[in-house]
C-alpha cells in the first residue's frame, strides 16, 4: 500500500520547525458497500447520517460495511449536520477546519461543497487552511480557534469558551463543542478507513499551505468548576426526568447527564452512540475499556477515566493493568495484543489514523465490523474527553482521579 507523508510547521517557544506529519492510507482499507444491495434498513440510516440513500457518499458506503455501527452513530451525525443550533456557517468553518487539522481529504472535499453553498469563495477557503490568524473577523477567527484547541488540548480554553459564551447560548455551547468534536471524528475514521473521496467531490486540502500548529499546551489540567452546571433534581421538567430517570426511581445520575440534559434535542441523538460504543458494538469488554480509558488519559479527561475505571475492574481488568493504560504500550506485562490496542490509541490520537503495520496486526485477530469498531471506539471516546473538558464536568463524590504518574 503505497503511503503519504506531510511536513507539519511546529510552532514552539523560540521558533519553530518542520515534522513528518500524519502518514495516511491512500487505498480503501474497508471497500464501501454498494447501496444496490442495501436493504430499506440501511438506506433508513444513511438517510438520518444526512445523506442521499440513493446515492451516498463513500465514507457512508464504508461504515454501511457495518450496519450496526452506522445505525449507531447515524442520529448524532444527522443532528449535528442538519439539527445543531449553532449557525450553519459556523459549523462549515469548523468542519473544513477539522478535517484541515486531521488532513482528512474526505471530509475536507464534502465540506467545500457545503461551504460554497454557504457563499465562501475560494480566498477564504484557503484562508481557513491557513487559520485563525489568517485576516479573520474576531467571531469566525474565534471559531476556528476553537477547533484548533479542542484538536490541539481537547478542550477551549477560557478566553474563548468567554467569547462564545458572550452570543451562544447552553444549548448552542453544547452544540458548538460537539460540533467541533464530531468533525474531528468523522476525519479519524475516514482516514483510518482508507475512505477515497467521491469523484463528485472534487475539492482536495489545498497542498501549498504549510500545517502550522502551535504546540500543545501541558496535559490539561482539571477545571474546578463547571463551566456549565448539571441540572438539579429539583428543576428538571417532565422532558428531562424523562430522559434522566424515565422509570421514576428517584436514583441519582450522573453529572455528566445532569448537564447535557440542558439541551434534550441533543441529549437523545447522543445517546444513541454513546449506548452503541458501550453496549451494542463487537469488541469484548475488555478492549472497549482499555481503548476508552487510553483516550481519556491522553486527552487528560479525568471524568472519563473515573467514570470507566470502574467498568474495567467489572470487564476484570486488574489494578495493575489499569496502571498500565496510562503508562503506555510499553509497560511490562502487557498482553502483545492488548498492548497493540493502547498503540492504535495512541496514533489515532497523535496522527488521527492508524499506521500499515499497526492495522494489519489488528486485522489479523479482528474482522471488519471489530477494525471499525476500534476506530469508531477511540474516536467517539476522543469527542466524549473534549465535551467533559470544555464543561468543566466535575468528578462526584468519592470517585477516583487518574493515577498519580508523571509520564503524560
């Protein structure tokens, strides 16, 4: 499989530099489906992703490979692109941005088409591969900022989580971190796929723009506060109790619930994928928990780690063990294969793809709907740490933190 590289212009305190950025598929790991063959089902779903069933486009016709997984993530895909609160031009700077960041052509190529729609020209197409600092107005260039900080440290920070803050409302806060994040997503499993742009899609990243990136900030580090606070019991209308406790147990939920139950059109569509990753897609439990908490411990998303670190001691994972998530592939002990799922996290976090040889190792234990799963796995828990990192989502009481290792 022949592969490509990029040069990335790193930007550090006291200068900068050029790396060897993402090295990316360029041949369909997964061969999309042919939508002639699709049951009334299948088209059902590639029509709530928001796209034509009659003629979808080929990163759908790769996950419908998998119909469970894409009934799963279809409902928040067709939300976030058709339903989202945030302005639509909005949401075109942000896709274009993710996938810029991700070099995902794929996702690149179908948000131009939506952005020239949307009236912006080729000047400031480019100029958005360029970035915030590219002669943008204060509001576009703090949504592109945006997106950088959630690709770059999973999380806004304060000065522009503020600025949002100042014209968005919860609801449209929530939108626009999901927004952000779910592009980010869609750009990981594309190029982890191999997905090949459709030939209708003709726009590719521009290639004479250097990927400046500043570097990332230190591990973030926990917010002590909510940046938006879960609803309490005692205010929740008929819709949320509905959503939160639609058995009227009177049993406490989460705080991570408590707060996206702020916004009940969102909270359903996400629910369906999180239920998807956690219970409806192939992987044992086990390598669903090593691959989440790896996530979380990179993108510093402590909630997530308290969270589901109590699941994997119930799928048997030992404390020892889930040390050793957060130490890395490299610690002693490790199962070669476990091991070979905690280095899949990590270039998919790193590179936003997963490398020849790390795929094929994978293939050669996991069928297809298992390789999807593993991306869509990392990918979706990756969108989850930079959601509980931008709300300031706080710890209950008497749950654990992560681990007290310095090797982050």
């Amino acid at each position: 499989m022949r592969r490509v590289a990029s040069l990335v212009l790193v930007v550090v305190a006291g200068g900068s530099f050029l790396v060897e950025a993402q090295v990316h598929p360029t041949q369909s790991r997964i061969q999309p489906s042919e939508p002639a063959q699709w049951s009334a089902e299948l088209r059902e779903a590639a029509e709530t992703f928001g796209v034509d069933p009659v003629n979808p486009t080929s990163f759908v016709r790769t996950l419908a490979r998998h119909p469970t997984a894409l009934n799963g993530l279809a409902p928040l895909a067709g939300y976030i692109g058709r339903g989202s609160m945030v302005a639509a031009y909005d949401q075109a700077l942000m896709a274009l941005r993710a996938a810029w960041l991700c070099k995902s052509n794929v996702i690149w190529a179908e948000g131009v088409a939506e952005a020239r729609a949307l009236g912006l020209s080729d000047a400031e197409l480019r100029r958005v591969a360029e970035g915030p600092d590219a002669n943008w107005g204060e509001w576009d260039a703090t949504i592109l900022r945006a997106t950088d900080e959630l690709y770059r440290d999973s999380a806004f920070s304060e000065k522009t989580w503020d600025t949002l803050a100042k014209r968005y409302d919860a609801q449209q806060l929530i939108d626009i971190i999901f927004t952000g994040a779910e592009y980010i997503m869609l750009s990981m499993m594309a190029n982890a796929y191999g997905v090949i742009p459709d030939e209708r899609f003709a726009d590719r990243l521009p290639s004479d723009v250097a990927r400046t990136i500043e570097a990332a900030r230190p591990t973030p580090v926990r917010l002590e506060r909510f940046r938006l606070s879960p609803i309490p019991a005692d205010e929740w209308t008929d819709e949320v109790r509905e959503l939160l406790d639609p058995e009227g147990s009177g049993r406490p939920t989460i705080n991570l619930y408590m707060t996206l139950a702020r916004h009940p059109t969102f909270y359903r569509p996400r629910a369906v994928q999180s239920a998807y990753i956690r219970t409806g897609a192939t992987l044992s439990g086990r390598a669903r928990e090593i691959l989440i908490l790896r996530i979380g411990w990179l993108c510093g998303a402590e909630y997530e780690w308290a969270q589901h670190v109590r699941a994997a001691r119930r799928v048997g994972l030992t404390e020892e063990e889930i040390r050793h998530i957060a130490v890395g592939a490299d610690a002693p002990g490790w199962d070669l294969f476990d091991a070979l799922l905690i280095r899949a996290t990590d270039e998919l976090h790193r590179d936003d793809t997963i490398s020849v040889r790390t795929w094929d190792e994978l293939a050669a234990r996991y069928d297809e709907r298992e390789l999807i799963d593993v991306v869509i796995t990392v990918a979706g828990y990756r969108m989850v740490s930079m959601a509980l990192n931008t709300l300031g989502v706080q710890l209950e009481p008497g749950r654990e933190g992560f681990p007290d290792l310095d090797v982050r």
